[in-house]
C-alpha cells in the first residue's frame, strides 16, 4: 500500500454543489464527484497540495492533517 | 504535473459564440436551451454532473478569465451566499422568470400581446435590440428568444461579476441549473453516499 501523505483535502459535503473546479484543477487527478452531490479526495492519491481548496468556490474544502 | 488537455476544455468559446450570434440573429438564441436539456439529461439519466464538472461553456468561460486571465479579486464569498435559502430562492426565482418566458410567448402566439423586440437585462433595463429579427417566424418563436437571451445574457453578468469579486467559479455556488441537478442527483444517489 502506497504511503500517504501527511495532510490531505477534506470536504464539506453539506456545502459542496458539486460544480467540479477541485477535479479540474488537482494536480494528481485525486478528487472525484460522488454520483453528482460532493466531491471526494482519494485518499491515496492526495498530497494535501491544496489547490483545490483554493479554487473551490463554495469554500467547502480544507487542508488538514491526517489523524 | 500538467494535465492532459481535452477537446471539451475548449467548450468556453461557445459561450463567446452564442452570445454573439444572438447580437446578430436573435433566433440563435433558442441554441440556450441546449444548456437547460444536456444537465437535467445527464442528471436524469445518469444521475450525475458532469455537465457541470465538464463540459459547462459558462463554468470554463469563468475559469479562463479569472484564473487564467486573471480577472478574479477571489475574495470569500459571504455565508449567505452559499447557503441553502439563497441558493433554492434563486433557483425558484430563475425558474419563474424562465416560465414567465414562456407565459409571455404563448400571449404573443395568441395575438393576445404584440412582440417585444428588446432584451431585458437584470429583468429591468431594456435594451434596443430591433436589428436581430429579421427571418420571417411566427412571433411567439421570437418573444421566447428574446426572452430567453434577456435570461442568459442576465445570468452571464451576475457569474462575470461575481467572478470578478469572488472566486472564479463563484456562479456555481448558486447557479440554478447546478442546484436543480445537485438536488435530482442527491435524490437518485444510492443511500450510502
């Protein structure tokens, strides 16, 4: 199993409108849309580079470290 | 590492064109309902959003000019604005005005009401726009494009302006499209998800 990086994206699924920005802009192609309702960070292929929380519109997407 | 490049990322230039062929015939208006069938299709029928997350012209019209561009201040977009009521009270309210479209055409298609050759902008400000119609269709076919360019050429400057305020892709929070297939894609998704 590949290692996982130290932070990764998590998102607020009560405020995430599904619009796709964090697929568009991850670097590591690891965000996915859940059957058109959230997004979702695979989780192995997360770098916590955050981007996507960047770019995210709605704010419903954070940085944090893995527990 | 860059991402590969595909033919649908190059799907803003149509916002260009649509917008632009309806300054010179406004009959290519009628071309704006392909944005309202292909979400609700792909929503309906697949119970996803991929025409929001791929081949939306306006979400990557707003992408390349605010973040490519540049144009975007990208400042946080107040809670209200992301919330719940604000987003299903703009979406009853650009649903109303599109039905109220429709009203209007069928008035016209009744000889009830004379055609109105102008575009309304923000549901207030009419600008002149006799110049467009030219081809001989029945009236109520150019009432419902007028309308339904007024609408689009609406909502293009409320995401503009909210792109240019707040994130680029701001407009997607509360876009009615995106809301109406998000709430049809949460109520076929497995329970699970």
């Amino acid at each position: 199993m590949a290692k996982l990086s130290p932070r990764h994206a998590v998102v607020d699924r009560d405020m995430c409108v599904a619009c796709g920005t964090c697929v568009d802009v991850c670097p590591m192609g690891a965000m996915k849309i859940i059957q058109g309702v959230y997004a979702s960070p695979v989780e192995d292929k997360c770098v916590g580079c955050g981007m996507c929380a960047k770019e995210c519109p709605a704010s419903a997407i954070k940085v944090e470290v893995r527990s | 590492m860059k991402q590969q490049r595909h033919w649908y990322h190059y799907l803003w230039i149509w916002s260009i064109i649509y917008f632009s062929l309806g300054f010179v015939n406004i009959l290519f208006a009628w071309l704006g309902l392909i944005s309202f069938c292909l979400p609700l299709i792909f929503a309906i029928g697949g119970g996803n959003k991929l025409f929001c997350n791929r081949y939306c012209d306006r979400g990557q019209f707003l992408r390349v000019m605010g973040s490519q561009v540049g144009l975007s201040m990208r400042r946080e977009m107040p809670d209200w604005m992301k919330g719940k009521a604000f987003r299903y009270g703009f979406m009853a309210f650009f649903f109303a005005m599109f039905f109220n479209i429709i009203y209007t055409s069928y008035l016209v298609g009744s000889e009830i009401q004379n055609l109105q050759d102008v575009v309304t902008l923000l549901w207030t400000f009419q600008l002149p726009w006799n110049w467009t119609y030219t081809a001989g269709v029945s009236p109520w076919v150019a009432q419902f494009a007028f309308g339904l360019y007024s609408l689009m050429l609406t909502s293009e400057v409320i995401a503009i302006v909210a792109m240019l305020i707040y994130k680029p892709r701001s407009w997607c929070v509360f876009c009615p499209m995106g809301t109406l297939t998000q709430t049809i894609c949460r109520a076929k998704a497995s329970p699970e998800s």
